[in-house]
C-alpha cells in the first residue's frame, strides 16, 4: 500500500485539471482495501475512489482521501471449447485487458478498444463504444461494502446495467468499490458486430475479418475523431446521447430532416448530442483555454491550463444553446468533483 500526503491530481485525470486532495492511498489487495475502510483516516474523513480518472471533472481541491486500486491480474476462472471467464482485477487498465482478449482470439470486448480508464471503473458507467457495451459481457462483479468492509458478488442482473448506466451509479453509488471483474469471452463461433455506420465502412478496409481486424477498425476511427488525453485534456464524451419520445424526434424531424437517431424502442429514441451541438455551432469554437473538439462535438478539451469551472462554464453555455434550440437538455456524462 502507497500514501501520499497533499498529492497532486494532475495524472490522474485526464482533462488535465491541475488539483490537490489530502490524501492519495493506492492498496494492492481486497484485504488492504478492507484494512483501510476499518482505519482512522476513513473514519475521519471524506473519501472517493477513482480508476483512470478518464471521466472525471475536478472543480476544486479534493478535502479528502482518494483511494485508488492496484488489484491487478487476469485469471482464467471457467472455459469451456465455446467460451472462458476471465476474473479480471480492477485496476487492470482497460485497453491492457481488451488487447490480450484480441491476442488470444477472445471475443466479446474489441468493439471497446482504446477506451481509457481501469477495469474497475467499466461496470459502473457500462462503458460502450460501436455498437458495444461492457454490459454484453459482465457475467459478475466483486465488491467490498464501504461501510462494513463485506464482500459482496453481483450478478449481471443485480447490476442493472442500462445506457452508461449501473446500480453503482445509483443507490449503490458510494457505497462499494469494485474489486474484480467477471467477463465471458467467446472462444468460438465469433461474428463480428461491425452493424454501427462508421464502423462497418472501416472494417470493409481489413482483408482478414477477424478480432485483431474490428481492434484495429476502431482504434482506426477513434484515433481520427477523438483526442489523445496527453496531448488535449478531455474525458471522451462530455455529455449523454439525450433520450427522446419517438414522438417528439418526429416532431423535431419537421424542422430538421436530417436529425440523426438511435432508436430503443417503439416509445423512444436517442439523438447523437454531438449533432445537437455542432447545430448550434459549437464545433472547434474556443472559449479562453477550453475548447469544443473540432472533430467531435461531444468532447470538450482543455487547451492547456484550463480549471474546471472554465469547463463547466462552456457546458452550460452548450446546454443552454441545445436547449434553446431544441428543446432538449442535454446531461454530463463525466462525474463532476466539487471536493
Ligand atoms: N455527430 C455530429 N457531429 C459531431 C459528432 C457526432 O453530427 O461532432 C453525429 C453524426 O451523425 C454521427 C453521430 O453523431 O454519425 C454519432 O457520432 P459518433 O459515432 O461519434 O458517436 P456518439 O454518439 O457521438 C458515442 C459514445 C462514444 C463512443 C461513440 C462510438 C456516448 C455519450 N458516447 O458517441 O463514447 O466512442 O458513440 O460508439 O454514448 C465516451 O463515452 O467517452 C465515448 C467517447
């Protein structure tokens, strides 16, 4: 276990946000985990723990503790000829754990590729990318309750998975910390899923119709549309695909044809806010050192020395505009800090 005393931020977020916490303990093991929620710095203070840090907004100083995991490893638990569960430790890095999947022809998890951020952090936002989503295949996930140091094992089920969203977002949130991840991975009889649109036109480009191909499709269109944290702060998608009534989408569609759509269900449908957004002229604006990204809408950056607030404030401002305009709120996605 590793503490750090007024312990500079700045790495471990990537919109680069330039803050303090108290406290920054990394502990290696469930049992260290569990010694420290028992310990009087916990007792005493506010506490928070972070993966990557890859879809955070810190506004302030953090007055407290952040706990931070270092529970590695990647341990086959059950196989068969057709599939294996892997029991994945949560402070593997995601991107580490999806490229030995595709190095041994596992399927399942390379629609996800290049996606910053820790294991841990995937079932509490169901991360998902290109017609993919953790949910797909999280079979279980360990805990530790916070408040009484007990391990708890969730079932997919009990995690309640929905559009980057988790019961660890909701009535659970705060109130464990994930410790290991479950995944079942396909060993056989794999079909790429490459339905989403700029996907299938890449994976087109790859002669061999493989996992390493879909890998290598996406990390293809990411590298094109979105920034490298360590050379443009940000946190991926700043906002939440807006869910809409199919009837009010139709409504809208009178006004502006070329509305794009997922659609859920019969009842509603999900507008990409990255259109949202580029309609109201957003995209590649500047505003002092925060900017909209000139090749997706829906990332804001920091352009070097930005705080939080100057963030916040370009999201309201865009929120404002989408509003006015459209009539739809847009939410953040990323978890904003206050301290
Ligand atoms: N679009 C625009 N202008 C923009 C951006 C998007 O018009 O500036 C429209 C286009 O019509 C485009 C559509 O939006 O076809 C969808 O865009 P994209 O494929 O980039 O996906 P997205 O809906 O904007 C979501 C995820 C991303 C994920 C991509 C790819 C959310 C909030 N975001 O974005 O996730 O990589 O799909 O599957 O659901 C993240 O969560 O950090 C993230 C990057």
């Amino acid at each position: 276990m590793k503490t750090y005393e007024n312990y500079s931020l700045l790495n471990n977020n990537t919109f680069g946000i330039d803050v303090k916490a108290n406290y920054f303990i990394e502990y290696d093991s469930v049992e260290e985990l569990q010694q420290l929620l028992r310990s009087d710095l916990l007792a005493e203070s506010k506490f928070m723990q972070i993966g990557g840090g890859s879809n955070l907004l810190f506004i302030n100083d953090y007055q407290g503790v952040i706990l931070h995991s270092k529970i590695m490893g990647i341990d086959a638990i059950e196989g068969s000829r057709c599939m294996a569960v892997l029991r994945v430790g949560a402070g593997e890095r995601w991107d580490s754990f999806v490229e030995y999947c595709v190095s041994k022809n596992y399927g399942g998890v390379e629609n996800l590729s290049g996606i910053p951020g820790e294991v841990g952090a995937t079932p509490v936002q169901n991360i998902g990318a290109y017609g993919a989503e953790a949910a797909n295949t999280i079979v279980a996930v360990e805990c530790v309750n916070v408040k009484t140091g007990e391990e708890r094992t969730f079932t997919a089920k009990e995690c309640q998975f929905g559009y980057r969203d988790s019961i660890f977002k909701r009535d659970y949130k705060g109130k464990y910390i994930v410790t290991y991840v479950h995944f079942k991975l396909s060993k056989a009889g794999w079909q790429p899923n490459v339905n989403y649109g700029s996907l299938k036109d890449e994976f087109e480009k790859y002669p061999d119709k493989n996992i390493a191909a879909v890998r290598s499709a996406v990390l293809a269109i990411r590298g094109r549309k979105l920034p490298e944290p360590k050379v443009l702060g940000n946190a991926g998608s700043f906002f939440m695909n807006p869910v809409v009534s199919r009837s009010y989408y139709e409504r809208l569609l009178k006004t502006y044809p070329d509305m794009p759509c997922y659609v859920i269900s019969d009842a509603e449908v999900k507008i990409p806010a990255g259109w949202l957004i580029e309609q109201c002229g957003w995209k590649g604006k500047s505003v002092g050192n925060v900017a909209v990204h000139g090749s997706q809408a829906l990332v804001l950056i920091n352009k070097g020395g930005a705080n939080g607030l100057d963030i916040i404030n370009l999201s309201d401002s865009i929120r404002a505009s989408v509003r006015t305009k459209f009539g739809v709120d847009l939410t953040p996605e990323v978890n904003i800090i206050f301290g």
